[in-house]
C-alpha cells in the first residue's frame, strides 16, 4: 500500500515542473486543460496497472500474518496471484512445512507426556529456587498421598522422608528406601538449563521387584546346591540307618534300635523340610488358562474356613490354577495361625480395568514392623516351626504371573493384597459357570 502511495507521488512530483513550466510561459487556458487531462490520465493508467498488484501484495500480507499468528492451514487467494506467484508458492511451502513440523511436534509432546504419565518412575521438576514445577502420577502417590504439589517448595516435601532429603543434600544418588510399605528407589537427579535457566529433574525408579527377583534368584541358585549336596548324603543316611535298625532287630538291642530309629525319623523329618525348599527353587512357569473362581472357593473352604466378601470375578482372568491355589491356602494357613477368629478372615475381589485385586483380610493382630520388613525375605520366620519361605513362595508366583503380593496392618490383623495383571484377561462380561 506505501510503495502504491510512494509511485502516486513520485508521479505528482514529476508533473509539478510541467505545471510550473506552463504558468511561467503564461500558457493558455487550453494547455493547462491538456495538462490536468493528461495527468488524470496517467493516474488512471496508474491505478488500473497497479490495482492487481497492490490486491496480490494484500493477499500475501493476510498469509503472512496468518503465518505469524501461527495459523498454518490458511493460504494466499491463488486467484489473485500473477506477478508474485513464485513468493507466495514459497510461502505455502513454508506453511506446509511449518504444518508438518507443528504436527510431529504435537504427536511428541502427545508421546511424551503418556509416557510421563504413565511411567512407574517419580518424576519432578524444580527450578532455580527449588519451586516444583511438574510432577508425574508416581511422584504424586510416593511424595503427596496422590495430591498435585506443582508450585511448592520440593526441600518441604522431601523434610517428610528424611531418607531422601538427605540424599538430596548431600547430592547422593543410589537406591533409597521409601514410602509406606517401604520400597526400594533408585535416585538420579540432572541439572540443564531451560529458558537459559537452571533447573533439575529428580527422577525415582522403583527398584522393589527386580531387587526382589534378584535375590530369590541368588537364593534358588543357592538352594539347588545345598539341595543336591544335602540328598547325596541324606540317601545314603537312610539307607544306613534302616539296615542299622534291622540288625538291632536280629540283635535284640532296644537301646540300639530306639537310637537307629531316632535316626531314621529325624532323617524323614529334614527330608521332607529340605523338599519344601527344593519345591520353591524350582517353580515352574505358570501355565495360564481361565480360573473357575466358584471351584477354586470351594477347594479352599474345604481346607480352611473363611468368608467370602462380595462377588467372584465376572470377567474371564487367565492364571495358572494350581499355583493360584497353593498361593492362597499359604495366606489361608497365615490367618487361621495368626489366632484370627475364622468368621473374621474374609476373602473379597476387586475388578479394576488393569488387574484383578484380591484381599485377605483376618483380625489375628497383626505384625510387628520388624516381621513385616522381613515378611518376605527367605529364611525369615517368626513361627517356632517355620521354615520361612511360604510368604516368599507367594511372592514368587504372583510376580510370575506378572502381578505383586503387598502386607500390611489393618484393623485387627493383618491386609494381604494380591494383585493379576490384565493382559491374561478377556473382556468377556459373562460369569463363569
């Protein structure tokens, strides 16, 4: 529009001598008319020239402010454009670049943020002053019992696990121990630079089970060696004192057969202890197929009594039945052991859209903190005659079923939970029969 102004009156200052000239030379009025026409002419010619241009120029002036406000979609009138087609072909393309590039940048932050959100692993993001700035579900639940903290000072969170604070502190970064049930974390904190400020990024990856899975690992290994040293001596053993035990027989020697007796019975005795260890080093693989919840009740309360909260699940779960089996009369044993009355051990399920979650629930008293740290650690027992590996069988199969086995006090006794993934789970609303 200026440079359409600027050519006006670049013309007018070119016809200006022309008129000067004429009234110098006191022209007639006849030329001055010719001299006015004339000039009217040239602007006419000017504007009609111009017109399409200056139309043009507009619509390439509309595209690029589209462009600035960032609206990608929008291009020039292609049926204005003649002279300066070639430029605005070059915007299009920039806009159909600019297009693509905001898309993909879109899909990204799409990605990334479902990955934040759905990660395991505690995020949190601090500025400069220590401020949160963005937090993840995980942080939420292991820092603020799930409520958002965005815009409070993380040193105050943190004062809560001093575990962690002092980490913090003193820039440590390893494996803490967190939360409540506690649970194993891996602190690793980055400092960059954003918006040419710093900042950090406090990430806290659970730990729990694969320390857990490796340590039953370590302890299957060592079982297995213990196991096969401990059968080539206990076989022979047997042998010795059975034979033992029938030449005291032909002697007539009580005192001696008591003695080969006594023998032989402590040897059945850590026989059978040392296949229950056995058992637990070498559990197979789960063989999933679908659970008839209504027969595997009634196995159990053939055993044990107990009561059953609520409904069996409707939807169709896959485990391996056996296992599932030999998992919850460990619990059902726990309870009734524990002193609970039976009408108040209850069995219920939860169906949620990811996992199955069972709980058993007894009013024995439940544990002490120190028995409820070492629940599940092998060998670890609080009974007089325990070997100390049924809780760390249960956990085993439920994390080989891709699930997880939680204690904790509740009540008058002790909350067992017991969670199964969804992805051996079918979608089908019918009840089993």
């Amino acid at each position: 529009m200026q440079l359409i102004r600027r050519v006006y009156v670049l013309v007018l200052a070119l016809l200006v001598p022309v008129f000067g000239l004429l009234s110098y030379l006191k022209a007639e009025p006849f030329w001055f008319g010719i001299f006015v026409g004339f000039t009217l002419l040239i602007l006419l010619v000017l504007h009609l020239a111009l017109n399409p241009l200056l139309q043009e120029i507009e619509a390439l002036n509309l595209h690029a402010q589209n462009l600035q406000d960032g609206s990608f979609n929008v291009d020039a009138n292609r049926q204005l454009l003649r002279e300066l087609r070639p430029l605005a072909e070059v915007l299009q393309q920039m806009s159909a670049q600019l297009r693509q590039e905001r898309a993909t940048l879109y899909q990204r932050e799409l990605l990334l943020d479902t990955v934040l959100q759905s990660s395991p692993s505690a995020m949190v993001l601090t500025d400069q002053t220590g401020r949160v700035l963005m937090t993840n579900p995980a942080a939420r639940v292991l820092l603020h019992q799930g409520l958002k903290f965005e815009g409070l000072l993380f040193a105050e969170l943190t004062a809560k696990l001093p575990e962690l604070a002092l980490a913090i502190q003193s820039g440590q970064q390893g494996l803490l121990h967190l939360g409540e049930p506690v649970s194993i974390w891996h602190l690793s904190v980055s400092s960059f630079s954003l918006n040419q400020k710093p900042h950090q990024l406090y990430l806290l990856k659970p730990m729990t089970r694969e320390i857990h899975r490796e340590e039953v690992k370590a302890w299957k290994k060592l079982l297995r060696v213990i196991g096969h040293e401990l059968n080539n001596t206990l076989a022979p053993l047997s042998s010795l004192a059975y034979s033992g035990q029938l030449v005291a027989t032909e002697l007539q020697h009580k005192q001696l057969q008591q003695i080969f007796q006594t023998i032989s019975e402590r040897q059945r005795h850590l026989n059978q202890f040392l296949q229950s260890y056995i058992q637990f080093a070498k559990l197979p693989t789960p063989v999933l197929a679908p659970v008839q919840w209504a027969r595997l009740i009634n196995q159990l309360q053939d055993q044990y009594e107990f009561e059953l909260e609520g409904d069996l699940p409707r939807r169709v779960w896959l485990a391996d039945s056996l296992q599932l089996s030999q998992l919850l009369l460990n619990l059902l044993k726990n309870a009734h052991e524990s002193g609970s009355d039976p009408e108040q051990i209850q069995l219920s399920f939860t169906e949620l859209p990811d996992q199955l979650l069972i709980r058993l629930q007894d009013a024995g008293g439940g544990m002490t903190s120190e028995a409820l740290a070492h629940a599940m650690v092998p060998f670890y027992t609080s009974k007089e005659n325990g070997s100390g590996i049924g809780l760390t069988l249960c956990r085993d199969i439920a994390e080989a079923h891709g699930g997880s086995l939680s204690l904790q006090n509740q009540g008058a006794g002790l909350l067992v939970g017991l969670t199964l993934p969804a992805s051996g789970a079918g979608n089908s609303a019918a009840e089993q029969a």
